[in-house]
C-alpha cells in the first residue's frame, strides 16, 4: 500500500501545482484591466479563481508534506521539476501559447534529470524525522 500512496501522491504534486498556475494566470485575466490598487485587489480577491488557487495550494502543502514524511528531501526535491513539463504542456494546450523547440529539448533535459536523481541511487534511507534530533 505505501509505493500506491507514493505514487498517489506524486501524481498529485504537479496536478495540483498544474491547476495552481491556471487558476493564477485566469485570476490575471479577470484583472488585466485594471490598475494596482484597491479595486484590482478587490477583483483578484473576489475572483473565484484565486480561491481555488488557495486550495490547490493548501492541497499541495498537505501532498509535499506527506511526500517529505516518506522520503528524503534529496530524493524528493528533484521530482518537483516534473511540474514545468506539465505546465508548459498546460500552457500550450489551454492558452494556446507557443512552445519552442528550445523549451521541448529544456523540458526533455529536465526529465532526464530528474529521473537520474529522483530515481537512481538508495532509497533504503527513506527519510525519518528521529534522524535529525541526534
């Protein structure tokens, strides 16, 4: 059951990293016409998108959490980076913007990496809090 709830819950870092972005970048949108100050903060704050940012990040706090508990941060923090391919592809796909063959090959570059970090090496040293009070 524990290697479903890893997997569970790696999935879920960039889905909701993922939906985070998109709800800011539609926040943006509701306030693209206004100018800083009280009525744009009025308008971002009352947007319902920026509530949904807020969850998703409360969401992700909670996984990244439960993520540190199972294993070291090492092995962890790497595996975050998987989230720029799916917010890159999420860009393209949703807001139509341009992906350039450049950004492919950096976000191709970048997988690798990460499955050369956040993959290889001994995970027999899971990560333990009790580790760190000696």
């Amino acid at each position: 059951m524990k290697n479903k709830t890893s997997c569970l819950l790696w999935i879920c870092l960039p889905v909701f990293n993922t939906l985070n972005q998109v709800a800011m970048k539609m926040t943006a949108g509701v306030v693209a016409n206004d100018t800083f100050g009280g009525e744009w903060f009025i308008d971002a704050a009352t947007s319902p998108y920026i509530w949904m940012s807020f969850a998703c990040e409360i969401i992700n706090f909670a996984v990244w959490m439960a993520i540190l508990k199972r294993h070291n941060v090492s092995e962890a923090f790497p595996l975050t980076a998987g989230s720029y391919a799916t917010l890159m592809f999420t860009s393209w796909l949703f807001f139509h913007e341009a992906m350039q063959l450049q950004q492919v090959a950096g976000i191709t570059l970048i997988m690798v990496g990460i499955a050369l970090l956040g993959f290889g090496g001994d995970r027999a040293s899971a990560a333990s809090p009790d580790r760190l009070k000696s």
